[in-house]
C-alpha cells in the first residue's frame, strides 16, 4: 500500500507526528508495569501515554533502526529487535518486548508483524536501489552486522539485490546513516560459507577474488539466529542467480 492510501494518522496522534508520515498501525501494549500505546507511521514508531486523556511522547525512533520484527501467529506478544546507538560492538542489538492488552484479534501482533516488516522493506528497497543498486537490480533482503577486519569490528549493512552482495559502510554519528559501499560482488564470485563449531554468533563468507576485502568477509552477528537468516537468504539468492549449491564448510574457529 501507497503512501497515498493509507489512511491518515488518527485525530489523538495528529498533534505528535510528522506532517509527511502517513499512519501505518496503533495499539495499546504493556511494557514492565506500564502501558504504553506504540503507534508506527511510514517513517517512525512512538511510545505514547495516555494523560489526562491526552497522549504524550515517553520517546520516537525511526523505522530504519529496526532489525526485525516477531511474533508468532496467536501469540500476544511482539519483540523488536533495534539497532543500539553504540554500532561499535558486541551488543549492537536490543530487544524491546510489548505484550498486546485485551486483543480481541488473536493475530494481531503476527499483523503488525508483517505490517511493520513490510514499510520496512519498502523503506530500505527504495534506500538501497537508489544508492548503491542500479537497474535492473532489484533489492531482496539487508541486515546489520559487525565486520571483523582488524582489531576494531566494524558496523556494515550487507544488503542482498538479486545479482549482487554488497557491503555498506554505516556512519559512526548515532544515525543509522549509510556511509559509502566497500564491497559489490556477484553471488558467482562467493566460493563458500563457513561457520563455526564453536562460535555460533560468528560466520565468513570466502570469495574467489583474494583482492577484496582480503577474500573473506568475517562478519559477527548478536546470536545464532541472526547467523543464519543471513546465510540463508546468500544461500537462496547464490542459488537462483547460479542455478548451484553454495559450498559450506565447518571450523572451529574464525575470530
């Protein structure tokens, strides 16, 4: 849906949003011992409080610091996993946990889920495609990860088009900002995926062209899960533009 068709943000929020966001979803969910109404437009998502029956900000995030979005179907509870704003380390990924109150919908936070996950594509197809992704690329998955390549991780959007893997370079100024692409490669130059036995948060995508980025991306992600949906979708799109398997190899360690 359009930015055009979604319906306007509702007369209670018109006062506490943008004059270019369009209204995307809103519920009242709880937070510890709070209840808070989360209200997502094109562009961002707000932590409102009812007030003497007015809503008052508690804070405001844009949409793009989002990772990912979960919830099961059934299930009254949505994680979003967000980027922090120190990219620079381990712990780069936080979790906030809503739980929905009195949903009458049972699969209400699995439709936000997809709601959410959903602007999000729209957003970073339209960033990606327009930066770093010529025609007739067209943008298909992105994440955020830390890159190792010396002593000092670094913050690196890969982003997936359906010819290309790229590299982005992330600015170091809290914004989630996308520097200038370090690497493009095509999926026929990826040699193989390897993980590690004992690292599970830890894997390396090996190329054919030794000259870029040394031949390896060592990437570390914030848990096992984040490793695979990544390796996953470089599997998948390795497949359809090779119409082969991507090798994967094992080892005990990589950083």
């Amino acid at each position: 849906m359009s930015a055009a068709q979604r319906p306007a943000v509702p007369e209670r929020f018109s006062k506490l949003v943008g004059p270019n966001e369009s209204f995307l979803c809103s519920e009242t969910f709880t937070t510890g011992d709070r209840q808070t109404t989360l209200l997502f437009t094109s562009q961002k998502y707000y932590a409102l409080v009812l007030q003497a029956e007015v809503y008052k900000k508690l804070w405001v995030r844009d949409l793009r610091e989002i990772q990912s979005v979960h919830a099961e179907p059934g299930s009254s509870t949505l994680n979003i996993k967000y980027l922090t704003r120190w990219h620079e380390h381990n712990d780069y990924l936080q979790t906030r946990t809503f739980e929905a109150q009195h949903a009458s919908d049972p699969y209400l936070c699995f439709s936000w889920k997809v709601a959410i996950t959903a602007q999000l594509r729209a957003i970073w197809q339209a960033t990606l495609e327009s930066c770093f992704m010529p025609p007739p690329e067209v943008y298909q998955f992105h994440m955020f990860v830390l890159h190792v390549r010396g002593r000092k991780p670094r913050m690196r959007c890969i982003a997936l088009s359906s010819t290309h893997l790229y590299s982005c370079g992330v600015k170091a100024n809290g914004s989630f900002e996308l520097g200038v692409l370090k690497v493009k490669v095509a999926y026929s130059g990826i040699k193989n995926l390897t993980t590690c036995t004992d690292q599970r948060d830890v894997a390396e995508i090996v190329l054919h062209d030794k000259t870029a980025v040394r031949g390896r991306f060592v990437l570390v992600f914030q848990d096992k899960d984040e490793r695979d949906s990544l390796l996953e979708q470089v599997k998948i799109m390795y497949g359809v533009a090779t119409s082969k398997t991507l090798p994967e190899e094992t080892t005990s360690h990589l950083v």
